[in-house]
C-alpha cells in the first residue's frame, strides 16, 4: 500500500494570495492594519469563532482582516485552529479531512492536529479524503491570517458536505467549549449576482446570521452554508454572541459590478 503524503502542498499560493513570503507577509499585515475597528465595543472575551471569507485576498481580504483583526487581542491564546469549508472541486458525503501530518505554504508548514483529528475520525460522520482537500482554496487561504496572528498553532481541517446542522454543531462542541480552540467558517455568500441583487440577498442572509438562525440557509445564500450552519445551531444552544465587522461584495473591492459574490465576516463569542 502507497505511504500517505507527509505534506498537503499550496494550490492557490500566486493565484488568490501572493507566493512570494515576503509580499505574502507585507499584505497580510496591510489588511489588518487597515481593518476598521469594531463597530461597537467588545468585552475582554475570547472569540470562539469567525466566519470569514475565501476568495482572493484582493476581493475579500479587507472583509477577511476585519474578522481576523480581533485575534490581534488575544496573542498566544489559541494552540488550535479547527476550520471548516465548502468543497468547490469535489463532492464529499458528510466531512472530510486528511491524512497529511502539514499543510504547506510561503509561510511555513501548519502541523495537522492528529489527535484531535483521530478523534473526531472516530466519532463522527469524519472521512479522509486527501482528494478533496488537494486543490481546494477554502481552508488554504485562511491559513496566512492565522500564521501571522496565532504563531504556531496546529490545524483540523475539515470540508463540509451536506448533512443536517445538528451533526455539524455536535462534532464541533468539544471544539467549541476548548478554550484554546478557535474555530473558523469559511464561506462567501451570494454568488454571480448583479450588484443590487446581491446586496439584497446577502441582507437576508446576513440576518440569518446574526439571529443565529441556520433555518433556511441554503447554498443560495452561502457556498460554505453547510458549515455555516452547524456553527450557528451550536452557537444559538450556547447562548453566544455574535458581530457582524464586515459585509461587501466584490463590486465594492475589486470586481465589476454585474457579476459579483458577496463576503460577510463575523466574531462570535
């Protein structure tokens, strides 16, 4: 039998955020710096997650660091990060996740978190599949923003399929209630619609969101929506809170406007 890869390799580095880490470095930090504050003032409480998007730094990135920004707050607090997203190039029954011990990219390798993932392989509707994470930039793109923010931390990536929301929150509890963990929800929301038509959708959803409401919310409404919403099924029974820091398209950043896709970011603690 073929030995599992060691390494899970960058696919998007040069294409939605720069390969070079120096610029790759330069830009992150540029979109933090520039992330405007919250937009109400937040108790000294840790985020236990964000939702955040994943298209090209240059489209979401802003939206992205708004969220992302937080973390700045809370160094060296979080040992884990466990991030979910949407598999655009493979289908996948239920969640799936890997059998690399890295991911690698311009900044440096991320270490999977083997026993955490073991775990959750163990005691859920998990599945590896390294084919589907392979091209996949859902997960990949996050993890610049979260080398320059947590250091070194250690990573359970998973991809979503479709399953009830209630399996989702149940597999991300343990996650939830770790102190050390943050967890992050990678999605864009509308897609492919003209500029006023996106922006109506996405007020829709973005009010979903923020009642923690995953009733209704369909791939209509957001790519990620079966990650999405587990976390909000678990978020509503744990009473958390929730601040929307960024709703746009890419009509607003860098895109024309007769086409576009929105991005919404979000703290919950």
């Amino acid at each position: 039998m073929t030995a599992a890869p060691a390494l899970r390799p960058a696919a998007v580095a040069g294409l939605f955020y720069p390969a070079s880490d120096t610029t790759l470095r330069a830009t992150v930090q540029h979109l933090l710096d520039a992330a405007p504050s919250a937009p109400t003032p937040r108790a000294p409480r840790a985020p236990r997650a964000l939702i955040v998007p994943h298209a090209g730094y240059v489209y979401s990135g802003a939206a992205a660091a708004a969220a992302y920004r937080v973390l700045a707050a809370w160094p060296q607090h979080y040992t884990r990060a466990v991030v979910l997203g949407p598999p655009h190039r493979r289908a996948v029954r239920g969640i799936a996740s890997v059998s690399v011990s890295a991911f690698d990219g311009p900044l440096g390798r991320v270490r999977i978190d083997r026993t955490a993932l073991d775990d959750a392989l163990a005691r859920s509707a998990v599945v590896v599949d390294d084919a589907a994470h392979a091209e996949e930039h859902a997960i990949e793109v996050q993890l610049p923003f979260l080398q320059t923010l947590l250091g070194d931390f250690s990573l359970v990536p998973l991809l979503v399929g479709a399953q009830a929301a209630a399996r989702t929150a149940e597999l991300l509890a343990p996650w939830w209630d770790a102190p050390d963990t943050l967890i992050v929800v990678s999605t864009d929301l509308s897609h492919f619609l003209d500029y006023d038509g996106a922006q109506r959708l996405d007020a829709a959803t973005d009010a979903m969101i923020c009642a923690l409401d995953a009733r209704g919310l369909t791939p209509e409404h957001a790519c990620g929506c079966h990650a999405l919403g587990g976390l909000l099924h678990l978020a509503r029974a744990r009473r958390a809170r929730i601040e929307r820091v960024a709703l746009c398209n890419s009509g607003d950043t860098a895109g024309p406007r007769d086409r576009v896709v929105g991005y919404g970011a979000y703290v919950l603690d």
